[in-house]
C-alpha cells in the first residue's frame, strides 16, 4: 500500500470513529499515531520518535511535547497533540513555546482531523503566527496528501519543505486577499482598474465608489464564465462517449460490455461509473514491461489493472505484490517502483513511456521482490 493509500484509508477511519473518541489520549492512539506510521516512522523506535520530550524554558520547567520526530538525534517536527473535538485557535500559543525551545524548522498543532503545519520563516527559532498548511482530513486533495508525503521519512529534506513553505505563505496570503476583494472591493483595487477605464478625469472617490459594483460584478462574470466553461467540456466529453459506438477489444482484463460502445481516440476501456479509463499509453508502457521481464517469468504471469489514480502491474494479479505503477496525465508522465518492501512507492518522472527502458534493472529487482513474496 502506497503513501496515498495509507492516507485515504486513515481519512476513512476518522470519518467513521470521530464521533467516539472521547479523550485526547484517545485521539493520538486513534489518529495521530496512525499518521505519523503513514510518515515512514517507527511510533516505538525513540531513536525516530519520542513522546513527551522535554521542552524547558528558562522560567519554566517540566514542559513536554506530545511527541517529536527525529533525525540523526536532533528533533526534525514536533507536534502537539488535542482532543479531536478540541478548537485549534486556543491552542496556538502553547506550541510557540516548545518552538522557541527545540531546535526543530518544524511544528504541528492538531486534533488528529485538522493539521497546522508552522515553521520560523520570518525570524529564525521564532515560530511564524500563520501555519504555511493547513490539512484537513476530512476533506483531503491530491495537492494536500502531496504536501503531507515531503514530511514522510524516505522523502524528507528541510531545505525542500522550507522552500515549499515559504511559497505557500504568500500563496495562501494572496488567495486570502482576492477572496476579500471579490466580497467588498478595496478601493486602492478598484482604482486600479477605474485607471486602466476611466480617462475622462482624475479618479476620485465619486468615481471610485461608482466603478466598486461594477468591479465586484465583472469579477463575479468572470469567475461564473470559468466555470460555465468547465461544465460545457465536461458535458461534450459525456456526449462525445456517448454517441460513439465500439470497437472490439482482445485485451486481457477488458469487460465484455466494452465491446458494444466504440471509444474515443487513445481510449481502449472505460468505466463510467468506477471512473476508470485505460488509455493506449498504459497499454503500451504494460507490454514495455511485459517485454523487460520476459526473461525473469513467463509473461502470462505478469497481469494489470487500472485505478482511478493510476495503473497497476503486478505479478499473477497480486494485490498486494505489485511490478511497478503508471500515471499518465496530462502534463506529466511517471512510473512508481516499490522500495522498502512495499512500505512506499519511488515516483520517477518520465518524458516518454520509452523511459520505462531505461529502469529495466529497478523492474526486475521489483519482480524478484514480488517472486520471493508469492
């Protein structure tokens, strides 16, 4: 199971166990332990994590942090722990303190739904007001589990993760900003536009509050064009689909009713429901490996199947004991190898699937990996 994966299945857990955790002790056994393991963390090894570490201050003693992840013996992320029912903002000022006096560029608030992430990007050792990310785990996107995996111990480096943070500041702040805009216009924004419009004078505060609703409105038009035009791709591709009739399939794991609609251009098997497409290039990049390690297995052995995420090579269509992983989107292509016994997944950017070629000795240490485990 990939990072992904672990994360997913977690998000489930809580949604279905939220509402009888009654104790914070509760809350870290449940939740928050669970997510660190997610991390690629030993909850029982102290050399990767110590609970209750010592966080003195100078006018203060016996301080603790919930706990602290390490590295090389120095703590790399410290996180505070509350009840999941426990509200954040009364509670930002306490891991401030164990901030100043750790050594960590990291810090984490959470009541094992809701993650705030801090770190020191406006004065070192000196924890910023604002957390950099904010997850929520009932309400997780691809971009905040791709956010979570830079934490993860196969993939962790603090300069990597402060130079995200540091974007994601100003990116936050920014959409911040615009959101309060679209609501109630400034009146240094809609001067700036009146500017580019308005030649008739000098812009005044007449004109200024004349051109606001206009402003308000234009940008509401804006964002309601965006979105109509979203829907009308979205409802040709539908119709694209649907008045296309079917070409015969011979692939291996392909459903008899795929034979009855024709699919469009690059698509070989599709399931409306489940949301699965297979394309040509998935396709292509599974005989690739078929054709790398034919040498190792008999190839019969070596089976597929497709995600809604991402495509799946496996040997005698183990779910467990996979191959390699294929995700082809639009801007990026990559293939994902098992490392660590099958504990995380190496995503390898490609330009072509060509590529795979090229990682030929990686796919039959994978074989071996899933020969050994069968």
């Amino acid at each position: 199971m990939d990072f992904k994966d672990q994360i997913l299945q977690l998000s489930d857990r809580i949604k279905k166990q939220k509402d009888s955790i009654s104790t914070e002790e509760a809350t870290k056994n449940a939740f928050i332990m669970p997510l660190i393991a997610s991390l690629g963390y030993d909850v029982f090894n102290p050399f990767e994590v110590v609970p209750e570490m010592d966080c003195d201050l100078i006018k203060k003693k016996g301080e603790k942090i919930d706990y602290a992840i390490m590295k090389d013996e120095n703590p790399i992320l410290l996180i505070e722990c509350k009840h999941c029912k426990q509200d954040l903002n009364l509670h930002d000022t306490q891991l401030q303190k164990y901030f100043v006096a750790s050594k960590s560029r990291f810090g984490v608030l959470t009541n094992g739904i809701e993650y705030r992430f801090y770190t020191d990007l406006e004065k070192v050792n000196i924890m910023d007001e604002r957390p950099f990310l904010v997850v929520n785990m009932l309400d997780l996107s691809d971009a905040d589990i791709e956010q979570l995996k830079k934490f993860h111990k196969s993939y962790y480096n603090e300069n990597n993760v402060l130079s995200t943070a540091n974007e994601l500041k100003y990116t936050t702040e920014i959409k911040e900003i615009f959101n309060k805009e679209i609501q109630s216009p400034t009146s240094d924004f809609v001067r700036f536009f009146a500017k580019q419009i308005y030649t008739t004078g000098q812009i005044t505060q007449k004109v200024v509050e004349m051109f606001t609703p206009l402003v308000k409105k234009s940008m509401s038009m804006v964002i309601n064009d965006i979105i109509a035009e979203r829907l009308n791709t979205a409802m040709k591709n539908d119709e694209q689909v649907e008045d296309t009739t079917n070409i015969s399939s011979n692939l291996p794991n392909s459903p008899k009713e795929n034979t009855e609609n024709k699919l469009p251009e690059g698509i070989v098997y599709m399931d409306k429901e489940a949301g699965i497409i297979t394309t040509q290039e998935e396709m292509d990049a599974y005989n690739i490996v078929r054709s790398i390690l034919r040498r190792s297995v008999d190839a019969s052995r070596i089976t597929y199947k497709d995600y809604k995420t991402y495509f799946v090579i496996s040997l005698d269509n183990s779910q467990w004991y996979w191959i390699c992983r294929i995700s082809i989107g639009a801007r990026k292509k990559q293939i994902g190898i098992p490392v660590n016994k099958y504990k995380s997944c190496d995503w390898i950017q490609i330009d072509s699937i060509d590529d795979i070629f090229k990682y030929a000795d990686r796919l039959e240490e994978s074989i071996k990996m899933a020969i050994e485990k069968l």
